[in-house]
C-alpha cells in the first residue's frame, strides 16, 4: 500500500477553538482560504447545524468568487436518504457527481474501495 499524506483542519480540533481574537466565522473562512479541498460528510444532523451550513456556503463562494469556478469540494453522502432533506444548493453539487457515498456494506472490501477512492478525489484536485 502507498502511503499518502494530507494536512487537515477538522472543525472539533481546529475551527471549534478560536485563536485569541478570533471568532468562529473568520477561522471558518481563513480554513476555507487556505484549503486545497474541502470534504463534508453529509448527515442530517449537519443539514441541520447553521455552522455546518455557513462552511458550506462559504467554500460555495471561495470557489466561484475567489477561485474561478474551481470545484473544492466534495461531499460524502453517509446515508442516501439525506439526498431528500437537502437544500437545492447542494442538490447542485450531488447532481454534478462531486460526492462519493459510504457504503452501506461494512464489508471491508467496500470499505477499502470508499477510502481509496476518497483518497484519489483528493488527490486529483491537488
């Protein structure tokens, strides 16, 4: 196996405890500015959280107005009937094919194919 290597900002490590100063939006924001990639794990407890919304929009607006257009992100679908409960802003992005979805098998050759073609959308946008 080939091991592959990426810098992350989680939001429980990173966004959840501001640097002196600084509030949630703007550490929201700079991680957006600085990321290559953004994944979001789509559940319906996200579609539900305003934060999880405001990270959303705004690697929304840091592709189009920022970025030419350019897509960062992807989106991880844990469960297909989260489809039903989104947005029509996200329902844009799932139509284009940018999410990959979990599988429902907990087989561990499907897991293994999820990751690997997780860790290949990643790269592929490096």
């Amino acid at each position: 196996m080939i091991s592959r290597k990426f810098n992350m900002c989680l939001q429980t490590k990173t966004l959840d405890c501001p640097k002196s100063g600084v509030d949630i939006a703007e550490n929201i924001t700079n991680a957006i500015h600085n990321s290559r990639q953004i994944v979001f794990v789509i559940t319906p407890a996200f579609l539900k959280s305003y934060w999880c919304m405001f990270e959303l929009n705004m690697a929304r607006m840091e592709s189009i107005y920022t970025r030419g257009g350019e897509n960062i992100m992807l989106l991880v679908l844990l469960d297909n009937d989260v489809i039903k409960e989104m947005p029509r802003s996200l329902l844009d992005i799932v139509e284009s094919k940018s999410y990959l979805e979990y599988p429902d098998d907990d087989s561990l050759s499907c897991s293994s194919v999820f990751w690997e073609n997780l860790v290949d959308a990643i790269q592929d946008k490096d």
